[in-house]
C-alpha cells in the first residue's frame, strides 16, 4: 500500500472518529437538557396544580362558611 494510501485512508479514520465522538457529546448534552427541561416542566404543573386545589378548597370553605353564619339558633 502506497504512503498516499495510508495517509488518506488514517485521515478519513480520524475524521470520522471525531465526527461519531462529536455526534455522541452532543446527544448526550442535548438528552440532560431534554430531560431537566421535562422535569422542570412537569414540577411547574403539579405546583400549578396544587395551588389551584388549595383556591377552590380555600373557597369551598369559605362558601360554606359564609352560608352558615347568618344562621343563628333562637333562644
């Protein structure tokens, strides 16, 4: 095999080498990043809704609260 040969043949080796390696970095970044946004976004809506059962609770109490009030036993 030629000198040629074996440069262009290790280049090509080498290149493609730090492509697949750069292609691997990159999904592995890209797959944490994915993964904490997800979970970020899914902690947002379970705050989202917990705090919007505690309103409707909190005023569910506050309903029947007002409505036994008024009401007041004679004597």
């Amino acid at each position: 095999m030629k000198l040629q040969t074996k440069l262009l043949v290790s280049s090509i080796a080498l290149s493609v080498t730090c492509v697949i390696a750069s292609c691997l970095t990159l999904g592995w970044l890209t797959t944490g990043e994915a993964k904490r946004l997800l979970l970020q976004n899914v902690e947002n809506q379970l705050v989202a809704s917990r705090n919007q059962t505690a309103k409707q609770v909190e005023d569910y109490f506050n309903t029947i609260t007002a409505g036994i009030m008024p009401v007041k036993r004679p004597r």
